[in-house]
C-alpha cells in the first residue's frame, strides 16, 4: 500500500514555534478540557485502565497521553492496538479523536521518504521529529506483539478483543523500556473475568467516567435518546455509564464459584481418573483468524473434579495432534475423549498419527455431540455451584469463556473453543464417564476399534 500523509503535513514549520513546543501546547490546551478520570493518576502503576461509557472519550484519553509522551521523550516507542485493523486505522490513527488529530503537524517527522504517517503491513505508523514513533498493530494478529519492545503501549476498547487473556498475556511483557514503562487500556466494560482481575491487580489504577459526563461534547439528541430509550436498563448500566457488571445475565458459570473452589499450588499427587479431552476446530494451520483447538486435562477425586491444564493453541492437525498426546502421557491419563461432529476420521487419524510418532499407547473416547452447547454446559454448572470443581491455579483463558457461556448461549467473541474441551472432559469424569462400563469407555490405538458415545 503506499504511503499515506497526515492532511497537515504540507504546511512548513514555523520560525515562531518549535516542534515540542507545539505538543506542548496542544498538551495544555488538553489539560484544560479534560476530566480528571481523563488524566494519567499519580503512583507508581504499571497498567492504566480507562473504563467508560460509550462516548465518553475513551479514544481521546489514549490518544492525547501517547502522543505527549512521544513528543516530551525522544526516541520513544509506543504501541498502540484495537480489536481490528479498520478500527486501528478509521478510530485509533484516523478518527476524530485519534492520533492524528491531536498530533499537530510541526511534530511529524519531516524529510522521510516514506511519509511521516504510513499505513502498510502489518500496521500504521506515525513517525516523529525527535525519533519517537508510534506504531499500531491488530489485536487480531496478538502473536504479533511478541518480538518488539516498547517504552509504552495503548490498548483501545480491550474488552472487544477476541481473545482478551491471550492477547493482553501477549502485549504486557513487550512494554518493558525505558525507566517507567507502562500500559493503557481503554474500554466500555464487559463482564470479562480478565477486567476483574485487572482491576484487583496491585500494579493496576483504574478510573472511570460516563457517557453523560462528557455530554457537552456530544449531540443533544443523541443524549436525549439515549436517556429515553435505555434509561433503568442494564444496557444504559454497562455502556453508558460505563459500569462494570461482574455477570453476564444468565451466566451459567460465576466468577465467584471459580474462585471460591479454586486450588493454588501443585495438583493433588493421584487421581481415580484423568482425561485429556480435545475440542477440534477443523483448523489447518495456526494463522490467528483461526479458531483455538481445545485441549483441556482434568482430574477425579472421589466425586470432585480438578481441571489441570489448559494446553489449547492455534495450530495446524499435527501440532495440536503431538500437543494433546503430549499432555496425556505427561499427565499419565486414562482417556483421550475427542469430539467427533467435525471430522470425526480426521481427528482419530490425527491422534493415532501422533501416538506414533510419540511412541506411546493412547486410549481414545470419540464423543457426539447430539444436544446444544448450553445444555451439555448445564449440568457441568451445577457441579461448579456445588464447588465439586476445582482449578488448579488460574486458567484465566478458560476461565474467560465458561464466563460468558449463558442460559441462552455462548455470549462472547469466537468460538468457545477451551470451554467445550473443559466440559467434554468434566463430563466425562462427572456424568457420561460413571454410567459407562470401563471396558467399552477407552480403546488402545492398533487394537482396531473405537467406541462412540453420543452426549
């Protein structure tokens, strides 16, 4: 794609006003509009989350921070991410509110070949006068946060990321320059386990502001509409004035019952059963527009059950083949139990292929999936409310996506993936596994046959 210019980058600097001098007028004018929620607390924190309505200039905050910190400290490297590339470009770099609208001019690298602002793979990026540059990456493509390192980083509306845990675990050990690296995550809130967790973190300020509080800047109509429609509701709760609701209406599982049956240190030494189960995508390779494999262990002691490991990924059928076998003879299991609805032959071809190449014994369980997701989940719930489950430390993707599982479906981004592997496996150890007979429930690979149960 060729290079893209900011609108203002024909007009020639001034002999009045020197670049930093120009940022740090538009710093102060900024200052004088802003609301205290707006403006970077004091302390020493790592990770600055911006919680807010919608319209109550979330972009902006971001938006002006990085851009004075790129201006005040030459040779700064910022990062800034949203949930998709035309996000990135159209509210993050090109909005009304975004980079480029409160960078002034003067400040933008002048003399550069390609363009003091470029748009082309695999982000945009803005360059400064002092070396400082900002460079803008897709949370679609987390995998592409490991590698460069930063002095400071903008995540803008996290909450809608795809795979939030995964890509916040991705972003936050790349910011680590300078003497005060720090992070910025800006969002309308959701009931996501991961911003429960943020917001108890020690090295965590979070501040918050509402769509009405920044009415002024907004469109009468919009806000008298807004009140009329939604007022009292849950929806006028969490998205305008910006509230954290811990619960996904109907949530069939509860932060509350994870925590409270949670076991932190090392698993139990035995097990009366461990099953490795896998949840297949039908992915071909590990691209990160693909859907993860599930893969989950989990454990039975008399009639408790203990998730032990999440080992779900993005990989073609021979990595997550070698993945899971790995796990089974890692964690001495029972049974692998795969689901069969999504090619069926394929995923007992690529199982056996890794057996194999592991040169080990796996006793497989191919599963069908004959009800719904919500009510294979429901009576895996109860288990969960009765605390007969427990995870061994924190599992936080998986945890994410039972959050989010609800009586009336699966309420967040993307496929379930690490969920349903948890469920065919605590199903197996807490409901299907006890009403089948040992001998018809696991088949060694080479011995020729394979036993299908529907659930």
């Amino acid at each position: 794609m060729p290079p893209r210019r900011h609108a203002g980058l024909s007009s020639a600097l001034t002999a009045s006003q020197t670049p930093l001098e120009a940022a740090a007028g538009q710093w102060l004018n900024w200052l004088g509009t802003a609301r205290p929620p707006q403006i970077a607390p004091a302390g020493d924190w790592f990770i600055w989350l911006f919680l807010g309505g919608r319209g109550a200039g979330k972009t902006r905050t971001g938006a002006e921070h990085i851009a004075w910190e790129c201006a005040k400290n030459p040779s700064t490297r910022a990062l800034v991410t949203a949930p998709t590339y035309a996000d990135l470009l159209r509210v993050v770099f090109e909005g009304e509110s975004g980079l480029l609208s409160v960078i002034p001019p003067e400040c933008l690298a002048t003399g550069q070949a390609e363009g003091s602002y470029t748009v082309s793979n695999p982000g945009p990026r803005i360059q400064f006068w002092n070396g400082s540059t900002i460079d803008g990456v897709s949370a679609e493509k987390p995998n592409r946060f490991r590698g460069p390192q930063f002095h400071l980083a903008w995540g803008d509306e996290f909450a809608a990321w795809n795979s939030v845990q995964e890509a916040l675990d991705l972003l936050l050990p790349s910011v680590r320059l300078g003497p005060r690296p720090h992070v910025i995550l800006t969002s309308t809130p959701k009931p996501l386990p991961s911003i429960t967790r943020l917001r108890k973190d020690p090295r965590a300020t979070v501040t918050a502001s509402t769509t009405y509080d920044n009415q002024s800047n907004l469109s009468a109509s919009f806000i008298s509409y807004m009140r009329q429609r939604y007022a009292g509701t849950v929806y006028e709760r969490q998205e305008l004035f910006g509230e954290l609701i811990e619960e996904v209406q109907g949530a069939l599982f509860k932060v509350e019952w994870i925590e409270m049956a949670r076991h932190i240190g090392p698993a139990p030494s035995s097990f009366d059963r461990i099953v490795v189960a896998i949840d297949p995508s039908g992915a071909a390779s590990k691209d990160s527009d693909s859907d993860e494999i599930g893969i989950v262990a989990a454990g039975l002691r008399g009639n408790e059950a203990w998730v032990l490991a999440d080992a779900s990924l993005r990989a073609g059928p021979a990595d997550w083949g070698r993945q899971a076998v790995k796990l089974y003879r890692e964690l001495q299991a029972d049974a692998l139990v795969a689901e069969a609805n999504f090619g069926g032959a394929m995923v007992d071809h690529v199982i056996q292929a890794a057996a194999r190449d592991l040169r080990c014994s796996v006793n497989v369980k191919m599963v069908t999936a004959s009800r719904g997701k919500t009510v294979r989940a429901e009576p895996i719930s109860a288990h969960y409310a009765q605390g007969r489950v427990h995870h061994v430390g924190t599992l936080t993707a998986l945890e994410d996506q039972l959050c989010q599982f609800t009586n009336s479906g699966y309420k967040g981004q993307g496929s379930p993936d690490r969920a349903d592997a948890a469920i065919w496996a605590l199903t197996e150890l807490l409901d299907a596994g006890a009403s089948v007979p040992e001998a018809a429930r696991v088949m060694a690979f080479g011995r020729g046959t394979q036993h299908r149960v529907e659930v």
